[in-house]
C-alpha cells in the first residue's frame, strides 16, 4: 500500500511539474485516496492468520 501512495504522489507531482490541468492533479489524489482506503478496508476486514499469540 506504501508503493501505491508513493506512486500516486509521485504521478501527481509529475503532473505538476509538467504544468497539465488542475483537475488532472486533483483527480490523481482522489483517485489514490479511494483505492488506498478501499485496500485498507479489505486489509482490516480480511481474516489473516498470522499466528501470532500473545
């Protein structure tokens, strides 16, 4: 899920530097924010068994 940020962000402050539209930039956070919280909803919700017993 790091990786996924970083490459958003890092897409986004391309798009940036290459002076395209604002939505384009806009539209690159939005979509790495739903996609990081839907995998963190999957990650929370998802039944791993790591065996780990305190």
């Amino acid at each position: 899920m790091d990786t996924l940020i970083f490459g958003g962000l890092l897409v986004g402050l391309w798009a940036m530097f290459r002076e395209r539209p604002r939505r384009l930039v806009l539209g690159v956070w939005w979509v790495v924010l739903v996609v990081t919280l839907v995998l963190l909803a999957h990650h929370i919700t998802s039944g791993l068994s790591l065996g780990l017993s305190y």
